[in-house]
C-alpha cells in the first residue's frame, strides 16, 4: 500500500513582509519630508494592491500553515494599510487629529501584542515587530500634539521599517532556496513556529 506524496506548500512570509515594505517605504518617505504629501496618489494605489491585498492573502496563507503570529500580523497589518487608504481618500474631513492619534495607537497596541509574541523568533522578526510599534507610536503623537517632529521621526522609523521587511523577506527566500542560513536573521530561542 503506499502513501499519498506529501504536498510541501510554499512560505508565505515573503510575500507578506514584502507586502509591508513598499507601502511603508512610500508612506516613510512622505512623514520624513523627502516629498510633498502630493505625492499620496500613488502610495494609495500600492496600499490597496499590495499592502492591503497581498498582505492579507499571505495571512490567510499563514493561517492555513497553523502560523498564528503570521497570520494575525500580515491580516491585521493588511486592514491597517486598507483602513489607512480609504482614510485618506474619503473619510479624513472633520476627524479631529487627536481622534486620529487614537487610530495610530490603537494599531500600536496590536503590534506590540505581537511584538510580545515573537519574543522567542529571531531577532530580525523581533526588530520587525519593536519597529512597527515605535512607528505607530510615533504616529500617535504625531496627530496628539500636533508634532512635525514626531511625525518626520515616525518617518525614518517607518523607512526603517521597510528595511527590515525587505531584509526579512530576502532571507526568507534566499535560506528557503538554499536550505541554509545565508542571510542570517538571529538566532531564535525556540524552534520557530514557520513562516514569519
């Protein structure tokens, strides 16, 4: 009697840490002043295609591979990128800036949950999560006390981001490939639970 092949699918992370990257770096590069907020069309545009939608098809992924941290990160980080598109296209007129602080700090609060989460992944994914949270924080009091300063540094923070997303997602797939570590992300100090 034999046994049905068993089906390998593939990781999901790299498209969902990508998916993180290139939206973060458009927004990061508007908060840190290098362009005109006019430029806000087209970091609309790659958040509903690729942040939004990729990233929430890579957390459906993870969660069909039993990943939780992964699929409550790229879902939520997903619907962040969705709500924050359709914010600044229809819905931003009359919300006070410190309702808007609220937003941020609210979506703060999950990636530090997540954040917490990762505590025993490797510490290119801890630095992922520590840095969104700063990013959102950032945010917040930004919009609060209606700061330039926390906003342009939210910026690099967010180009930061973008950095350790690319990073992450390069690892990903050039260990993946070479079934060894080539890019090293830190050692994890429990087996890692896959994906991200």
């Amino acid at each position: 009697m034999s046994t049905a092949p068993t089906r390998q699918t593939a990781d999901p992370a790299p498209l969902g840490l990508f998916a993180t990257a290139l939206p973060a770096w458009l927004l990061g590069m508007i908060n840190a002043g290098w362009y005109p907020p006019d430029n806000i069309g087209l970091l609309i545009a790659v958040v509903f295609a690729f942040g939004g939608g990729a990233q929430v098809i890579a957390g459906c992924l993870e969660f069909v591979g039993g990943n939780t941290l992964g699929f409550t990160g790229f879902t939520a980080f997903g619907a962040f990128w969705w709500s924050l598109a359709l914010y600044l296209l229809f819905f931003h007129k009359g919300v006070a800036p410190a309702f808007a602080g609220w937003y941020f700090l609210l979506f703060g609060t999950v990636s530090l949950a997540l954040w917490l989460g990762a505590l025993k992944e490797s510490r290119a994914l801890q630095f992922f999560f520590l840095n969104i949270t700063v990013s959102f924080v950032l945010a917040a009091f930004g919009h609060w006390f209606d700061s330039e300063i926390c906003i342009v540094l939210g910026g690099y923070a967010t180009l930061m981001l973008a950095v350790v997303s690319i990073y992450l997602a390069f690892a990903a797939i050039v260990n993946g490939a070479n079934d060894r570590i080539v890019l090293p992300v830190g050692a994890a100090q429990s087996p890692p639970t896959g994906g991200l």
